[in-house]
C-alpha cells in the first residue's frame, strides 16, 4: 500500500513539475487621440489552444489571467477603429505585464474597405509625430547591443544618430548637430540633462540617472518634430515613466554593470487604479571604496532616485507625483612621487561633482468623450562642480580652471486636446518657465598665466511658449500635420514663430512616402546671457544679454517599405539649414561647436551651418527569438563661424554604419 501511494506521489509531483508556469497580462485601450478608454474591447491572446481573450471594462482596462510564459502576441479590435497587433510580448513569471494600448478611429470610406490588423512596432506615441521619428520599447533599451541597460545608448543604434567618441559617455549627436541641441523631457515635462558626470550644456555624461526599470515605451525625433516641443534645434527624446502595478505589491533587485537596482510597486488602494512606483539605484564599483579606502579617490559614484505615485480622482481627472534624483562624484588624486609622472594626468588633480533633481505634478481630466485636459506644475535643479589642477615641481597644487553652477527652474503649462471627429485632431498649449542662475568660472590666463575670474553671474529670466497643432486624416491613405510654436525670451525680448507641417501617403498597405518641414529655435543656456565680465576694478559688463536665438530649417522626405509585418526598410533624406547661430567676429569660433560652455567676448549671430544627408534602416523585430537592426547614415555637416569661412564641425564624421542581431532560446 505504502508503495502504491508512493508511486501516485511520485507521478502527481511530475505532473505538477511539468506545467507551464503562467502570469496575468493587464492593460488599458484608449483612443490615441482622446486618451479616453474604450469599453468593449476584444483583447485575443493569439496562438493560444483553446483561444483565449478578454472584453475591456468601461474604462478601458481588462486582464488576462493564466498567460503561459515566454513570447505572447496580442490582437486588439474595436469597431469603428484600426485593429492593432502587439507582438513578442515577454511575458515573466516573477512579474505582471501592463500594457498600454492606443488604437487610431477609422476614417469612412463610402466604399467597403477590408480592414486588416497592423504591427507598427516602432510608430511613435505621439500621434503628431510622422517623420524622423520612432518608438521604443524598454525592452530593446535591454537587449541591444553595446545598450548596457540604458536607454540613451540605445538610441545611438538608430539611423542618423552618432555616440561620442568617447565610450565612457552616453552624448547623442543627431544628424552632425551638436549635443546641446537636444530635449529632454520626462511625462511631458521639459527636464536639464538627466545623466550623472554631465557638464555645462551637454547632452552626455557617464550614465543615465534613472533605471530603465520605471520607463514604458519612449519617443525618439531626429528632426522636424512637432509643434508641442520648443527650445531645441537637433532632437527631442520624450520618455514615459509607467504606473506602478494596481493589483500586487511588486519587489525587484538587479545587479548590473551600471549599479545596484532596488525597484517596488504596488497598489496604494486595492478599491481604485491608484499605485505607486519606485527605484534605487547606488554604483556598483562605489563599494570598491568600502573595501579599500584609496579607491575612493580614484573611482567614481553615483545614486540616484526615481518615482511615480499615480492617483486617479474619478472626474476629476488623474493626478500623478513624479520624481528623478541623482548624486554624482567624481575625484582624481594626481601620483605624488614625481619620478613616477609619465603622463599629464600622472600629475592632475580633478573633481566633478554633479547634482540634477525634477519634480513634477500632473494632472489629466477628459472634459468630454472627445476632449481632455493636460496640465503640469514642475520645479528641476542642477547643480556642477568641476576643478581641475596640476602639481608644481614643489608638490603644490596649480590651479587650472574652476566651474561652479547651479540652475533652478520652474514652470507651469496646460494643453487642450479636442477630437473633431475621426478627421481632425488639434492641440493647443502653453508653458511658462522662471530661471534661475548663479555660475562662476576661474581659469588661467593665457597672456600672463594668472589664475584669475573670467567671468560670474547670478539672476533670473522667463521663457514663454505657446503652439496648436493639428493632425488631418484627409482619406485612408493621407494624413496631413501642421502646427505653430511661439517662443518670447523676457530677458531680451526676442521672439520666434516657427511653423511646421508634415504630409505621409500610405501608397498601399507596404508602402509609404512622407515629407516634412520645421522650423526651430534654441535660446543657449541663460548663463551665457547673464554671466559679468570684468572691465577694471568694480566694473563688469554683460556681453552677450541681448543675444538672440540660434534657428534652423529642417527639411525631411521619407520612404518606408514594409514587405512583411516584422521586417522594415526605411530610407530618409533631409537638409538642415542653421543661422543665427552666435559666433566670435573674425575669428573661427562657432557655438555651432560648442558643447554649451561660457564664453566671456562679445558674440554676435551671424553664424550658419548646414547638416545634409541620407539614413537607411533594415530592421526585423523580435520573431521567432530573432531579430536584428542594420543602419547606414551618410552625412556632411559644415559650419560658418566669424570669419565667414566653411570648415568641418567637429561632429562632422560623414559616415556611421550600425549593425546588431540577437537571437533568444527558450531553455525551459
């Protein structure tokens, strides 16, 4: 008897051992346009025996429970719109999945149209946004190559995007324009640098200050991007941080390259959809100093600090708390036995300490099926502390050069989204932004080597912008974007109208030609504005208080050939004119150059520029646990400084090929 149950226990605890492991995918289906949820909604879990799916509830959200684990691809349909497919979803047994699903209204035909289901895997968010521009999902940020985890190097694997030639950072340079050029912007709020290590201006630094665990699915632009951002000339990347889990509290440690990662989540009421998110993360090679206390002059450390508490209110709309926080430090202790100097750096004494922080309230409300109302309140800070020096031949320290800065900003805005019918969409919005500055730059002078103040400065300034933009479905096949943005600097009372308008033809289900325009503006960062020279004794003056606006003209024509579902070949060709671009008169000098720091001469914008060239992707996504990314982007970017005479820019490389494929195994 003993060995009969034996045996029946031993076959139940194989069957048991046998099954597949299973997890719950949830998720929310909105009208891309509106952001209202859609009631009603087949959600079908494909290639699943028997076939299984869900009915979205009256707000749009549903949930499938017992997915088996591994690649799962799902099938969205909802009449009167464009059904969608989700492919290669990862779906983990020690995680939920929440997925956030936009479907784009049918316009009406007076004929019958077939309407088949569409995997647009990397079509922007942003349904204003129709060339040079791409999504992106967390998980690529992951597995590409050479990403390391973060999502700025990821982006440097995209046509027409070139990383520094320096591998210890993360700087985006976009079409041979300069870094600096770029917007940062985090759940539609503008933010400074979010890298740890970044200096004045920059677009680079060592690592980006918060973990991909908080991100969903991010916008890229490279050029002629929509009205809505302002204040930018070469790119915009616009990323999301996702809600936190609305069903189970979540915990999760990784342990990386990039640091340690502590990450919770979780329902703050298990009655409504409210939850909370966060993420620690402190430098893994920090803990070197812990071990041996030298080390802690030679290796640098960061943490950092990302959040987002989601709290919906019923009618009164979603209010939601997001945070970024981040320390770095970085410090250099130069070799004191001077018969062991080799090098320059042997002998250097550095220090770079940086500091960035944002925090912003949102708040979203539908005003009706067809309406809704977006609006932010936001306070960021960012903060360098740079020194550099050499040691004499007395073992004394010599001072170099010395950067103090911090930036304080805060701003306001609102946006008004309305749904003329399947045809037409508009938004129109405002942001206003209060500066802050206070900055301090010691150098020595190259005439009679004295270490001595070049320039400082303290005040504040406002930046008001305002833009409407509208997307018009003139057939199935058409689709025409057009827009305006405003720009008025209060510090010196310039202004800029920029208008901007995209056209994409769907030629056929595989084919899809568009053009693009926009004009852009960028105001440098206010410290070049404010900063006092010294003159003699107690007189200083502001140089450069009256400069205006650095401009450009972006002209992009597109070709997208979609041969299969999952494999892509896109091609674009685009001009960028740059002017008023401020330079040094008479001399070689461009800001065109400059990574963003100060300079203490008179400048002037009679500077140009021009960037031409042409991008080609082949992309297959993620099939069969295969997938790769092939890009070719040639290019030549010249400038003119005060002198009038064209050279190279320093970020002319004319040429940047890419090449990654992966391949996934499912062990067990």
């Amino acid at each position: 008897m003993r060995i009969l149950i034996l045996v029946l226990l031993c076959l139940v605890s194989g069957q048991l051992y046998s099954q597949t492991p299973v997890q719950s995918v949830r998720g929310r289906v909105t009208d891309a346009d509106s952001r209202t949820g859609l009631p009603g909604a087949n959600v079908i879990l494909l290639n699943s025996q028997p076939l299984a799916g869900a009915i979205t509830d009256a707000d749009g959200y549903f949930v499938l429970t017992g997915v088996p684990v591994g690649r799962q691809s799902l099938k969205v349909t909802y009449m009167g719109y464009k059904p969608v497919i989700q492919p290669e979803i990862l779906v983990t047994s020690g995680k939920e999945v929440f997925l956030a699903l936009e479907l784009e209204e049918e316009v009406l035909q007076a004929k019958e149209v077939e309407i088949k289901a569409g995997v647009e895997k990397d079509k922007p968010l942003n349904i204003m946004g129709m060339v040079s521009a791409r999504s992106f999902t967390v998980e690529e940020s992951r597995r590409y190559a050479g990403s390391a985890d973060d999502p700025m190097r990821a982006v440097s694997n995209f046509a027409g995007v070139a990383s520094s030639a320096d591998i210890s950072s993360n700087e985006i340079i976009i079409r041979g324009n300069s870094p600096k050029g770029l917007l940062w912007r985090v759940d539609g709020v503008d933010i400074p640098n979010p890298n740890h290590y970044a200096f004045v201006g920059t677009s680079g630094g060592g690592i980006t200050m918060f973990s991909s665990q908080v991100l969903t699915n991010s916008d890229f632009y490279t050029a002629a991007f929509p009205a809505e951002y302002g204040n930018a000339l070469s790119g915009v990347f616009d990323m999301r941080f996702r809600n936190g889990n609305t069903s189970r509290h979540e915990f999760a440690l990784q342990v990386g390259i990039q640091g340690i990662d502590l990450s919770a989540e979780g329902p703050i009421s298990r009655e409504g959809k409210a939850s909370y998110l966060f993420n620690y993360r402190y430098s893994i090679l920090a803990f070197l100093g812990y071990i041996d206390p030298e080390m802690k002059n030679k290796i640098p450390s960061y943490q950092d600090l990302s959040f987002k508490i989601n709290l919906p209110a019923g009618k009164a709309g979603t209010f939601a708390l997001v945070g970024i926080g981040g320390i770095s430090r970085s410090k250099y202790i130069p070799e004191r036995d001077s018969l062991a100097w080799e090098t320059l750096e042997d002998r250097s004494e550095s220090l770079l300490n940086n500091q960035m922080g944002a925090l912003a309230l949102t708040h979203q409300a539908s005003l009706s099926r067809s309406t809704y109302v977006r609006s932010y309140l936001s306070g960021t800070i960012n903060t360098i502390d740079s020194y550099y020096g050499l040691l004499g031949s007395g073992y004394e320290v010599i001072p170099q050069d010395s950067v103090m800065q911090s930036n304080w900003r805060f701003s306001a805005g609102t946006m008004l989204n309305h749904k003329f019918g399947s045809r037409h969409v508009n938004r129109t919005g405002v942001r206003f932004t209060r500066m802050f500055f206070d900055t301090r730059l010691q150098a020595v002078n190259p005439v009679d080597g004295i270490f001595s103040e070049v320039y400082a400065g303290k005040g504040n300034t406002d930046l008001v912008q305002a833009y409407t933009e509208s997307k018009f479905e003139l057939n199935q096949a058409l689709t025409l974007d057009v827009g305006l943005n405003f720009m008025y600097f209060l510090l010196n009372r310039h202004a800029s109208v920029e208008p901007r308008a995209a056209l994409r033809w769907q030629i056929s289900p595989k084919h899809a030609v568009s053009a693009g325009y926009g004009n852009h503006a960028q105001a440098e960062d206010a410290g070049l504005y404010l900063a006092e020279v010294p003159v003699t004794g107690e007189v200083s003056v502001q140089p450069n208080r009256r400069l205006n606006f650095s401009r450009a003209h972006h002209f992009v024509l597109g070709y997208d050939f979609v041969p299969k579902p999952w494999l892509r070949f896109k091609t674009e060709a685009y001009y960028q004119y740059l002017y008023s671009v401020p330079v040094l008169p008479g001399s070689y000098f461009s800001m065109i150059n400059s990574a963003g720091l100060y300079y203490n001469d008179s400048l002037v914008n009679t500077g140009t520029g021009r960037n031409v060239g042409v991008d080609l992707t082949l992309e297959q996504f993620l099939v069969k646990g295969f997938y790769y990314l092939a890009t070719v982007s040639l290019f030549d970017s010249r400038y003119k400084g005060g002198d009038g005479i064209e050279r190279n820019t320093r970020f002319n490389t004319h040429y940047v090929v890419n090449l990654l494929a992966g391949k996934e195994w499912t062990v067990r």
